[in-house]
C-alpha cells in the first residue's frame, strides 16, 4: 500500500553574549583513544541534559533544546576561562567526573566534529548541519592563541564588530546568519543586542530527517490526549499510527520505544511514563547511566504505536538553569575570569538565550505496508499523555543526545 513518509524536522540556536564590567592531522589518529573520548563527552553530554532537563521542567510548558549545542557553546567559553570560572565550568559540563582534560575536550569536539557530525547535507531528505560564531568588539583585544583555538576546535567564525555604535545592524546580521543556518526556518532570532555588549557567542545546529519506518497517512486519525496528564485537559488531537517492528522495553514505570531515521546513526528514543502525571518523576530518576541501561534492554519486536504531530516553539534564557547547575562567576562582573580569551578583567556573561523549533509531520511517498492485529502484539505504546523524547546520535560505545525534550500539551 502507498504510503508518504513521515519526516522530523528542527532547529536550534544558542546565543550566548557577553558585556563588560595542535596539529589538526595528528589529533584524531589513535581511533581507540578518539572513541574512548567520544564515550567521556557522551557521558558528560547526557547528564547535562538531564541536568538542564530537571531545571527547565518546574514548568507545564513544552521544552525542546540541545545539550550538545550548549555544551558546544560553553565549551568556547571554557576554551578562554581560568581560575574558578573554569572549575565552575568543567562540573557543570561533566568533564571533571568523566576526567577529561580541557585539552581533550577540545580536541574531541574536533574529532567528533571532523568525523561524525560532518556540518554537511547528506541528501535532501538528510541535513545536518552545525555552525558556531564569535562576534567581538572591535576595542576588545582578543588573544590570537584563543582565537585560533575556537576557530579550530569548534569551526567556529571570529570576528570584530562596534556594537556600541553598530547594535542594529548587528542584531539584523546575527538573524540574516540564524536564517542562512537554519535554512530559513528560524528568521528572527533576536529583536534587540545590548550596545554595552563585547561578545556574542552563536551555535547553530539543524536537523531534517526522514523516519527509517514510515507512517502511512491513512492511518492517521484524532485520538484523545490528556494535556499536563490530566484527564480533565484531555483533547483530540491529528496522531499517526503504526505497526511495525520496533526496538522497545516496558519497564515498571514508563515504557521505551526508538524510531531509527534513514541511514540508522541518527535516532529518537521516546518515553512514555505509564501514569498520564508521571512525567515529572520520570525526568527526576534520568542520567547518562540510566539512559544507556534503558538502551541496553531495548529489544525488536512488532509494535503498535502512535505518535501525535506536534510543533514545539522554545525560547528561554536559560542564565538562572546554569546558575542552578553551578555556573556562577561567569555572570559576576567582579568573578568572573576570561583570562585565557582576553586581557580585559571586566568581562562577564550577560545572558545565555535559547530558542529552538520542532516540527513532526508527513511528507513524502514511499511506500509502507499494514498488516497484523493490533490487540495480538507483544508491545503498545499509544502516547495520549505527556511524553519525553530524546533524538541521539549513536556512537561506537555511548551514545550522544543532540536533543531532548517533552511534550506536556498540543
């Protein structure tokens, strides 16, 4: 039977501002060494993520950001930090309880970034991109070894502009770049840029993919789902259904379930609590451990499942969840220390502002088949209440969550 494809695609950008008050060859050569850093930076990835998570959930809101991004972003301004500003820096990341060194760091973004990530369309229906950029004031010296190391290490663009005199057509050029990264679908990212402004640090990472198994539109109908898992909020809503041979676990309190996209490195794992309000608890019991035992059992079998169509808008500065998480100096005017970015002992991190889209709809036409008893299958997850989806990038060892969110209402 014919059927279109069901396509997965977002965007995130990271602005991160800051105001006043090797050998690339050799680097990547010991592939044992490489994946046993790619594992660490998995590891200290993931538990920033749920980290993050548990600091942005006290909310009812919808949430959906990129650790890997943050870290990418953060990870620059740990390149240019010193003293406790550093320290602060490596906890919250995760790299002091993985042990690794700020030189490995950096040099396993490179590799990953060089050889995993790629920063290049694969085919049209396949993108993933990343870029990062580091817009200084033209009055503020930058240390050229810093600027050579960002530039390098993250493939990240450097350059000097007047934002007390030149604000304007800053912000306008800051969204023209988010809008060439984002293929357009992020157009106005920011409305205004403080003129006492000495650095802005971008990431950008965008993603479009089509699922490996497709969802057949003809069977995709409104079923209920309960908003904020509560049976009085409960609303219809377009959902796509499917059986299909999934890998999947049913665990005491939530049930798992991955959904590969095409070319199998990428995937988004859901979980679904098995309570309509136990997405709370479920967000407090997760960790990078966790989530590779919950990987470690998954096992294929013909499923029923159904998934709403849903758009998810996220825009938060998330300054206070940093601070949370230990982060303190670098917003301190008189703390905060970028001695290894530049000379100057006034800089400090003003505001570190996220915003990222989501969309999950059809398109497409291949081809995909029905067939079976849906009463009969082993496995059913049928998500009408709140859920949490992570979309991965599976690695040798530990795999890498690019992006994670819920979805608490449609």
């Amino acid at each position: 039977m014919a059927a279109k494809m069901t396509s997965v695609s977002f965007w995130i950008i990271l602005l991160v501002v800051v105001v006043s008050q090797s050998s690339a060859d050799t680097r990547c050569t010991s592939k044992e060494m490489v994946k046993i850093n790619f594992s660490k930076l998995a590891v200290a990835n993931n538990d920033l993520a749920f980290n993050l998570l548990r600091k942005l959930n006290t909310e009812s809101k919808n949430v959906f950001f990129s650790p890997f991004g943050i870290s990418m972003a953060l990870g620059m301004l740990l390149h240019g930090s010193g003293g406790d500003t550093a320290e602060e820096l490596r906890n919250v990341l995760g790299y002091q309880k993985v042990n690794l060194s700020d030189e490995a760091v950096h040099d396993t973004f490179y590799c990953f970034l060089t050889e995993v990530f790629k920063g290049s369309g694969f085919s049209d229906e396949y993108i993933l991109n990343y870029a990062n950029a580091v817009l200084l004031d033209k009055n503020v010296e930058l240390f050229p070894e810093y600027k050579n190391n960002v530039q390098d290490s993250y493939k990240a663009l450097v350059r000097k502009v007047d934002f007390a005199n030149d604000s304007v057509e800053i912000v306008h050029e800051i969204n023209d770049w988010v809008k060439e990264k984002t293929n357009g679908k992020i157009k106005k990212f920011l409305k205004e840029l403080n003129p006492s402004a000495i650095m802005v640090l971008l990431n950008t990472v965008y993603f479009k993919n089509i699922w490996k198994v497709q969802f057949n539109p003809e069977f995709t109908f409104s079923q209920p789902f309960y908003n904020h898992g509560l049976k009085t909020e409960k609303k219809y809503v377009t959902t796509m259904n499917m059986i299909g041979g999934f890998h999947n676990a049913d665990f005491e309190d939530f049930k798992a379930l991955e959904l590969l996209y095409k070319g199998e490195n990428i995937s988004m794992l859901i979980l679904f609590p098995n309570h309509c309000d136990g997405l709370r608890d479920l967000e407090e019991s997760l960790t990078a451990d966790k989530l590779f035992l919950i990987q470690y059992q998954l096992r294929y079998s013909h499923s029923f499942f159904s998934l709403p169509k849903f758009k998810i808008r996220f825009e938060k500065d998330l300054s206070s969840a940093i601070k949370a998480l230990g982060a303190n100096s670098i917003f301190n005017a008189s703390a905060a220390n970028f001695s290894g970015m530049t000379p100057s002992n006034s800089v400090f991190v003003d505001q570190v502002l996220h915003k990222t889209v989501m969309k999950v709809n059809e398109k497409g036409s291949e081809a995909a088949d029905r067939s079976g008893d849906r009463q009969a299958l082993p496995f059913k997850m049928r998500l009408d209440h709140p859920f949490l989806f992570a979309i991965i990038q599976k690695l040798s060892r530990r795999d890498m969550v690019l992006f994670l969110g819920h979805v608490n209402k449609l």
